[in-house]
C-alpha cells in the first residue's frame, strides 16, 4: 500500500503518495506542516519505475524513478524538491502567491532578499553572508514563496543550502562555515547541500522584506533605488524563473531527470518569459509585487563589502 500524506506547502493543501518502497522520502515531506481538514489542491505522486521522469497534470504531479529513496544522492533530495515547489507555484498564482527565485536571511533586524535578475548570480551567497555576519537568522535558499496578500515570505527548512565549491570556499575561509560529506548532502561537482538548522535560527515566515539584486563590478560600492520600470524587468525574472526551469528542464544548471550539473546558466528570451506570464496571467501579479517591495541594486567589488552596502540603504 502506498504512503499517503496530506501536508500543506506553501499556500496550498497537497496530498502526498509515494511509493511503499520509498519510505525514506517521507521525511522529505515531514518538516511540512500537516493539514486536517482542508481540502486538497494538488496532488504529488512519487513512483518506482524504470526510467526518471517528471510530469503534470493541472492538478497532479508524478515524479518517477528507480532508486529515489536514496536521498543521500543530491540529484535525488534536491530533484524532488525543485519538481514538488515548481509545481506548487504554478497552482499557487490564482491564490496570489508567487515562488521567487531568491535566497532569504535577515540583516540586524531586517528581512532581506537576495534575487535573480537575470545577471545577479549571488544569491545564496549574500543569505549566507548577511546572516552570518549579523543576525544568524535565515529564511531560505532558492525558494521563497511571496504572499501578496499580507506582504509575508516564507521559507522551508527542507530546503537545503547549496554551497557550490567556490561559496563553500570562501565561506570556509571567512566564516568558518565548513561541511563533511556525512554531515551534509555532498557531490562531487555541485558541493554541499546543509541543512539551514544546523547553522542558524531558522524563521518560517516574515513580513515586509526588502530585496536586493547583487552584481560584482570593479568601482565604489553603489546602492540604489530601482525606478518602477526596473522593478518590474527584475521582478518578472524572479518570479517565473522556478516555472520556466519546471516547463523546461534543460534550464536547470542541476537536472534531476539526466543527473547532471553545470556551471553555465541557461539564457532564456523575453518570449520565454511573455509566454509565462500571459499563460498563467500573472501580470498582475507582478505589478502588485512591484508596487509592495523596496527594490535595490547593489554593486560592490567582493563579498567582504555586501555588509557595508546594506548599511547605506534609506
């Protein structure tokens, strides 16, 4: 018989069946809260079978594979993941909620997100350095979803951290934040996968955040404003990047199905993205974000003065 699970994820109630071979996977799910008697949304089925895949329905997501109960192998913890939260923010806009691609932590007091805007590769690493500098607090990594309807971000604490080799590095030598292959998820060429809880207080869920679009460039640190016409190109990235890997993997630098990393990221066009949003009409949904988020470019020349930039906002 299989497992079944009825948690809730993000804004939306999920029934969870994996496969009885599978019992490791249901801690995966575990650190989600349970829920009782609201109604379900969405589906999520995890099978055995010969072959990897990942395929949806509106309303239904099947993840299929030989030998996913081995969640000590990244591709397979982080695979389920991305698949389970992509699906979740396609069916979470009509509740006007959207998964951003950003990473989470807090500065001194304030909750601050690091975001993709197409050019800002720093993300993670700017979580990890606000928090580890200031508060030790975090949010999340790569998948925080925005609640439009009480200005809150929520994170998970089954969303591993990904240190890639050269974060893990200067993380280590900074810090002193180091991981052992046993005590975290490791591959070879990807890194390390920790768990958020090991290093810092973690917070589920904070309102009225500020985001920052981090770029390395030669020259004095700069902080500024985005004007509104900005906010909404970044934005946009932000916030169909997770669907547009989902509708098509072989944007994802870590692919699930062929078990593969990259170190190059994927380029899509302003069609890619117009298809997106008109598809699953989150237009509106953008400039409502836009109108409720404090938007910043930062510009500094290393990591070490992420800190200082922060201190100059308004």
């Amino acid at each position: 018989m299989n497992n079944q699970l009825k948690k809730i994820i993000g804004p939306l109630v999920v029934k969870v069946i994996i496969d009885p071979e599978f019992r490791k996977l249901l801690g995966v799910f575990n650190s989600f809260p349970n829920a009782v008697k609201e109604k379900i949304d969405v589906r999520v089925i995890i099978k055995k079978a010969n072959t990897r895949s990942v395929s949806h329905t509106k309303n239904t997501l099947i993840i299929q594979g030989a030998d996913l109960d081995k969640i000590q192998d990244p591709y397979n913890y982080i695979g389920i993941q991305q698949a389970v939260f992509r699906f979740i923010a396609l069916n979470s806009i009509k509740k006007k909620t959207l998964l951003l691609h950003a990473s989470a932590s807090f500065y001194k007091t304030t909750p601050v997100l690091f975001g993709d805007d197409g050019a800002s590769r720093a993300k993670t690493l700017s979580s990890l350095i606000v928090a580890l500098s200031s508060s030790h607090q975090y949010i999340g990594d790569e998948f925080c979803f925005y609640n439009l309807n009480d200005n809150s971000v929520t994170g998970f604490a089954s969303a591993l951290v990904h240190l890639r080799p050269e974060v893990s590095k200067y993380l280590a030598y900074k810090y002193g934040l180091k991981s052992k292959k046993g005590e975290a998820l490791y591959e070879k060429k990807s890194g390390y996968f920790i768990k958020p809880q090991k290093y810092f207080k973690l917070r589920k869920k904070v309102k009225f955040p500020t985001m920052c679009f981090v770029h390395f460039k030669k020259g004095k640190i700069k902080v500024r404003k985005l004007s509104k016409q900005e906010k909404n190109h970044h934005l946009t990235i932000c916030v169909t990047a997770h669907i547009l890997k989902f509708l098509h993997p072989h944007l994802d630098r870590m692919q699930f199905i062929n078990k593969q990393d990259s170190d190059k990221n994927a380029t899509f066009s302003k069609s890619d993205l117009k298809k997106i949003i008109d598809g699953y009409k989150m237009q509106k949904n953008i400039e409502q974000l836009s109108t409720q988020l404090k938007c910043y470019s930062i510009s500094i020349n290393n990591p070490s003065q992420l800190t200082s930039a922060l201190d100059l906002f308004d």
